[in-house]
C-alpha cells in the first residue's frame, strides 16, 4: 500500500510537471469513489457496476489508451445505452492522456 501510495505521489508530481495538471488529485477527487483508490473497484459504487480490477494486467488490457482517453472525454455506456462512465467535465486532451498515464499505473 505505502509503494502504490509512493508511486501515485511520483506520478503525480511528473504529471503536474508536464501538464499543469494534477492526476493523482483527480483520481481522489473523482474516480476513487468509482474505482477505488487503489483502482481495484472495491467500492460500493465499483460493485454496483461491477468495475474490473484495475491493477489486474488482463483489465489493464481490456482497454487501448486512445479508448481511455475517450471515456474520459466521453463517457462510456452499456449496449442498452445506459451510461456506465460519465464523461469527466473539463478534460483536456493532454488532460485526459495525463489520467490514462495515471490509471496505467495502477497495475501491480
Ligand atoms: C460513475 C463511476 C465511475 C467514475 C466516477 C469513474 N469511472 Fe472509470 N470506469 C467506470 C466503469 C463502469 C468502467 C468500465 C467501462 C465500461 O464497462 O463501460 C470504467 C472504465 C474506465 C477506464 C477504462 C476505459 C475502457 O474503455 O474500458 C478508464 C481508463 C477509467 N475508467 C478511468 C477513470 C478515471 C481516470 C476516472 C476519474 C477521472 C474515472 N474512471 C471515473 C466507472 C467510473
């Protein structure tokens, strides 16, 4: 716990060196609560929408960077049309490639 609470912070400040912009505060802010702050889903919300592991190589798999990068900006829904990820207001494109370089991380 303490090596992916290290490397969160180590990821965070390099992306806020390149980009202005704080991933590892809009992981907590925003997608924990989903995710987990661990990424493993274990939450009550990961549950009800029965969210992968993501620190699992095979769910890190699951998904290209361009696909992450456009959940981000754009949501993601089910095949009924039912939103599953709500596109994340204000991200920018360098903003949304920062979070994906972020959520890779993740993996163990
Ligand atoms: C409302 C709950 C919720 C929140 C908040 C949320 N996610 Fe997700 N996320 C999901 C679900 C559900 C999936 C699985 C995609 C699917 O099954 O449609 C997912 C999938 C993803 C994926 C994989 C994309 C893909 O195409 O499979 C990435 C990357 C991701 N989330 C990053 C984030 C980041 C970064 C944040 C915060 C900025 C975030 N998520 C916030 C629910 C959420």
């Amino acid at each position: 716990m303490k090596r992916i609470l290290l490397s969160a912070v180590v990821v965070s400040s390099l992306a806020v060196a390149a980009y202005g912009f704080d991933a590892s505060a809009t992981w907590t802010d925003q997608c924990a609560k989903c995710h987990g702050a661990d990424g493993k889903g274990e939450t009550k919300m990961g549950k009800k929408l029965s969210i992968k592991d993501y620190t699992t190589a095979e769910a890190q798999a699951s998904f290209t960077d361009v696909e992450g990068v456009k959940a981000l900006k754009e949501g993601t829904k089910d095949k009924n049309g039912k939103i599953r990820m709500k596109a994340i207001e204000g991200m920018t494109d360098a903003d949304a490639q920062a979070m994906v370089k972020f959520f890779r991380g993740l993996k163990k």
